[in-house]
C-alpha cells in the first residue's frame, strides 16, 4: 500500500496543463562553413589542424540538417565548449561518437545526428516510450522474465513491458538541465554511455552531497553507486544504465516513431533513474527498486535531489513549499508565494535552471497527480504580470511553455535551488538527514 505522502513525492505520471506556447527559437539557414572569428570569452574558431580535421570529417558524415546545425554550434561557442569533468570538447565527444565503436545495435551515425541536434535544441528531449516491434518482443520478454519460474509471474511479467505512460520525468528533466547547461559533459555522457562499456566516470566534490564527509559518503553507499575515494574531498563515480536499457535504445534505433525517444535519450534517461532508485530500475518496464521508495514508479524528491547533485556536480537543496497533511491533502505553504517566486527568481537570474515538481489537486484538496518540469526563464506580460518559460518532457511539444505567476506558483510543492537562494528565509533538511530518516522510516515499517 502507498502512503498518500509519498505518493505526492513520486511527480511521474503523465499531466496535461494550459500553456501559451513561446515562440519557436532560429532554425540554422545559412550555408555550411568553417567560421574563423571569435566572439568574446567564447571559442567559435577552430584553432588547431586537429579540430578542423575533426569538425570537416563530422560535416563529411553528416546530412544536410546536421551540417546545418554543426556549423550553428560552432558560430555559438557551443562546439568547443569544455565545460566538461574531463575538460574535453563538445567537438572531441562527437567526434569519439561518430569515429569509435558503440555498444551492439546502436548507429554511430544516428547518435552524432541526436546529440548535435539535441544540443542545438534540448527541447526534443522526451520522455515518451516507443512500443516494442514484434521482432524484439521475444528477446524483451525473455530479458524481462529472466530466471523466474512460476508460471503466473512469468505471465505478469511477459506482459509488463508495454509501457504506457513514463515515468521518467525527473530524469528527462536532468537530461535537459545537462544538455542544456553543461553541452561538453551531456556530450561526455552521451559518448561513454553510447560505448561499448556503456558507462561514463565523474569526479564530483563531496562537499556538493553533504557539508560532512562521513555523511557524503553515508550517501554514496546508501545510493549504491559504485564510486572510488582516496581522500576526504572527492570521489570518482561511475554512471551507468540498467541493463535492460540496450535493448530500449535498439529498437529505437531501428523503430522510433515520432514524439518517442531517441535512443540518446533512453541512455540518458534509464542512468538517471539507476542512479536515483539505488540502481535498481528497469528500462524495460519503467519500474523500479530500492531502499527509499514504496512506489515501484519514478523517483520521489530525496533520491531527485540526490541524482541531480552527482550529475551536476554542485550543492542542491530540494525546498518543500506545499504543506500536506498525511492524507495528502493541501492545507498551506511553508513560506508565502512572494517569497517563493523570489527564490525562484533569485536562481534564474544566477544562471541556474530550476527543477520543480508541481501537483495538481481535486475538489476536496486532496493531491491526485504531480509532475517534474524545468522552469529556464521569465518574462513580463504586457499587463506586468510575471510568466515563466518552462520545458515539459511529457507534453509532446518540443518547444517552450509559459505558465504565469497565478497558475503556477500555488501549484510548485518543491523546487531544486542553491543553498545559498533560501539560507535566509528557510530552514531546509540537509539530504543526507531527510535519507537517513526515510531509512529508518522504512526499515520500522
């Protein structure tokens, strides 16, 4: 059975909400060339004879579209970003994606038009599942059934992998956050992941998961995330998706429909969510293990809170701003809603996007459905009244969405902000205590 508190905190199931559409970005018109100037602390010159050969042999392999878009990133700076862990480019990942073998059944060619074209615009990210083509229905089952021997679970089982609706949103949200903020290291990820040993290492700073080492590494251990440490100030973790998420990527490689995932975004996607479940999901069903949750769908805001730390490598604290009761019912907020579109408004203008989870509730109050977007930006409406620009993973529209003030604000239960957005209005619980005490909370029920 699931507790009504919990089930606020899950934000994975399909929403559908009024939005006005924002208007559609630039699309890359101009002819394909090598551009040779700089424009401000950005790099948009190929310096070297080592990143033309690069850049020319990637255009040489690439459609007319992907050109297009190669040539946009590189005018925009994005192409030789190295905001990446291991300080490589976005043009060297690329390159290692197109040029290295990838792991079996992936098109080398298909994950260089994917990551270009999601890095030119994160906004085809999605968290859609494809169905499973009759041609790899039998290898999905078998993969899903494993060992098990009883008959009826088999049947369960065999028939568990036609996913309806995803609940990845939280995943899909970091995706975005990543692709869109840090290109060289979503380039990193997308090249490691997509290799034959489909996994990708990070050195994050223990200080970003805990502001004591002991519990940092308390963290670690209770996420199960296989990691390596030799001092008290870092640790070498290793990100990968579940096993079962090749097959997922293969058939949408060779079968993807429109509105579905990439293949890309299934690595992605399927990582984020091994990470957050204690590694413990599975690509095949959207269903999930682990220690912290009830639930067997999506994660819920302390494991949130935890993968977008490791990912990002930075100090993120979860900010709960609904106040529910413990039948999940909406009775009041932790702070005014003044306050909360100043911290909301306070990281936007830092550079930070914010993650929000936001609920939607019935008559009686009462929390039935909730759902993680990315709120990237604000504006002013002509009548003065604030909108947010927000990315939704599960809306089927690849484009920004703008909610106003009014709608959105009373509806945001939590918000990833940092630290140092809410110190002076909020007392907000450390991550590493909110886990210990739905630890203990678990283990005594």
């Amino acid at each position: 059975m699931i507790d009504s508190v919990n089930c606020v905190k899950q934000y994975n199931y399909n929403t559908t909400v009024p939005a006005v559409k924002a208007n559609l970005p630039m699309t890359a018109q101009s002819s394909v060339s090598i551009p040779v100037k700089s424009r401000g602390n950005l790099r948009t010159e190929l310096s070297s004879s080592d990143e033309i050969k690069k850049y020319t042999e990637l255009l040489s392999i690439s459609d007319r579209n992907t050109k297009k878009q190669l040539e946009m990133l590189l005018k925009s700076g994005i192409l030789l970003n190295n905001n990446s862990n291991d300080h490589s480019t976005v043009l060297e990942n690329l390159y290692k994606i197109a040029k290295t073998p990838r792991a079996e059944g992936l098109s080398a060619t298909g994950l260089l038009k994917d990551v270009v074209s999601t890095l030119f615009y994160p906004h085809v990210i999605t968290q859609q599942f494809g169905d499973i083509p009759d041609n790899y229905r039998l290898k999905a089952i078998r993969a899903n059934v494993g060992t098990e021997s009883n008959l009826i679970k088999q049947y369960v089982l065999a028939n568990d992998v036609d996913v309806e609706h995803s609940g990845v949103c939280v995943a899909a949200s970091i995706e975005f956050n990543l692709a869109q903020k840090l290109p060289a290291e979503f380039a990193r990820f997308a090249e490691g992941l997509s290799s034959p040993k489909m996994s990708v290492s990070k050195n994050i700073q223990l200080k970003n998961l805990a502001d004591n080492t002991l519990d940092a590494i308390w963290l670690l251990n209770a996420f199960e995330i296989p990691y390596e440490t030799d001092n008290f100030n870092n640790a070498k973790l290793t990100f990968a998706p579940d096993k079962n998420a090749l097959i997922r990527a293969q058939i949408q490689t060779n079968y993807r429909d429109p509105l579905e995932r990439s293949p890309l975004d299934v690595l992605m996607q399927s990582t984020f969510m091994q990470v957050g479940s204690q590694q413990a999901y599975n690509s095949l069903t959207d269903r999930r293990g682990g220690k912290f949750n009830v639930n067997d769908k999506g994660l819920i805001e302390f494991e949130k809170t935890f993968t977008e730390s490791v990912v990002s490598d930075k100090n993120i604290l979860s900010v709960t701003y609904q106040t529910l009761d413990d039948n999940g019912r909406l009775i009041g907020y932790e702070t005014d809603l003044a306050t909360t579109k100043k911290h909301l408004l306070t990281a936007l203008d830092m550079g930070e996007n914010v993650i929000i989870g936001y609920t939607q509730v019935d008559q009686n109050n009462i929390v039935i459905n909730g759902h993680e977007i990315t709120i990237m930006g604000y504006k002013y409406a002509p009548d003065g009244k604030l909108v947010f620009i927000c990315n939704d993973t599960d809306d089927d529209v690849s484009r920004p969405i703008e909610y106003t003030e009014d709608y959105l604000l009373p509806k945001i239960h939590h918000a990833a902000l940092p630290q140092c957005v809410v110190a002076n209005d909020l007392n907000v619980t450390p991550n590493w205590v909110e886990g210990l005490n739905i630890y203990k909370e678990r283990r005594a029920a």
